[in-house]
C-alpha cells in the first residue's frame, strides 16, 4: 500500500494568482495522478504526472493552467494558474504500482476556494 | 469515451442489506472498482472486478457481468459509519486508470 499526503489542506485564494499543491508518497510508485473533484461531483481526470518528462493532460486541461512536475517516483507538484471561482475545488493527488490489478490510493485532497 | 451511471442517492436502515448498481458503457473493457468515500475524505478502495461472478470481502460484495455492462456492490449488516459516497470506476483499453462515475451517497438512519 502506499499512503500519500497533500499540502496545503485547504486554501482560500484571490481571483488571478497561483497555487501549488504537493504530493508526498510514502514509498516509490509507477504512475501519479491529479484529480479534481468539484461538490457533488465525481472524480475528474486532469493528468497523469510522468516522472521526468512532461504530463499527459486530459481534454479539457492544458499545461499552461495547470502545469505539473514530477521530479523523483515519490513526489509531484500541481499549480492552478491566473485562478478564477470556478477553479474552486477539491484537487487529489492519487498513485498507483501500473500495469493490471492495479489499486488507486488517494491522497486526502487540497480544499480550494477563490473569491 | 465511457459511460458509467449510478444512481445518485440511496437511503436504508441500520442492520439491513443495500445493493448499489453500476451500469457502463464502454470498450476494451479491463476491469471495475468500487470505492468509498466520506465527507471530506480521500476515495479508499473497497474492491476490483476483473471477471464475471460476485467476489465477497466481509460485510461488502461486488458482482460484475461483463455482458451486461452491469456492477453492484452489496453492504450487510449496515453500519451508520458506512453512509458515504460509493464509486463505481471503470478501466478500458490500453489505459489502466480508471474512469470514475458520479457516485452514489448512500444514508443510514437508525
């Protein structure tokens, strides 16, 4: 199992700055992932955090609003750029060991509010 | 693309049995996860279904049929603490991260 921890918990932000989320895992890990969960809702996909290269964005989130680093196996950075109120949500980080059978751990989730 | 619905609420008794169904849509199918999440906490995995057939672990099972595009999970015995929002996900094709539906909140009254 892998137990992953998220700073800040949570955070209340003014329109048009930056946050940075990180994501601290306990133990190596294949794959890294950044969730957004907005009240109600699921979990949505933004990217998978690749380590030394660039992420893979999903459709809909681009590298310039959400740029991610990735720079060992145990530890990633999400920042939500130039924020606006509907940035407002809760970001996971989640990690997996790859390949089939393959559990999902999640981190507890950064909290975010922009007014 | 893929589908995954839930229903969006459910609502049983302390002590009784609850069956949450989990409808997809998808191609490539690899394999389905429910999960469980609190009010303001993380998801935490409760189970994966790769082939047809109910897999039971304690008090929760999970059925899958893949012909069908069909999931439940059944919870026993039902505990306050397990109302919570339940999450069907869904791997396919060459990916193997999983596809989340919306959820399903579930509340157990006295």
């Amino acid at each position: 199992s892998a137990v992953i921890s998220q700073k800040p918990s949570r955070d209340i932000c003014q329109r048009g700055t930056s946050l940075t989320i990180q994501c601290q895992v306990d133990s190596q890990v294949t794959m890294m992932f950044w969730y957004r969960q907005q009240p109600g809702q699921s979990l949505t996909l933004i990217a998978t955090a690749n380590q030394g290269s660039e992420a893979t964005y999903e459709s809909g989130f681009v590298i310039d609003k959400f740029p991610i680093s990735r720079p060992n196996l145990t530890f990633s950075t999400l920042t939500v750029s130039n924020m606006s109120p509907e940035d407002s949500s809760i970001y996971l980080c989640s990690a997996n060991q790859g390949g089939r059978i393959a559990e999902q751990y999640f981190g507890p989730g950064t909290r975010l509010t922009v007014t | 693309g893929q589908n995954i619905d839930q229903p969006t609420e459910m609502t049983a008794t302390e002590g009784a049995i609850v069956q949450i169904n989990c409808t997809y849509q998808t191609s490539g199918f690899n394999g389905l996860f429910w999960y469980q999440q609190h009010a303001g906490e993380a998801p935490t995995f409760l189970s994966y279904n790769v082939l047809d057939g109910l897999e039971e672990k304690g008090r929760f099972s999970s059925f899958l049929s893949r012909s069908k595009g069909y999931s439940y999970l059944l919870l026993k015995e039902l505990q306050m603490k397990d109302s919570a929002s339940y999450l069907c996900a869904v791997e396919s094709g060459g990916s193997y991260i999983p596809t989340f539906g919306r959820g399903t909140s579930l509340i157990v009254h006295p």
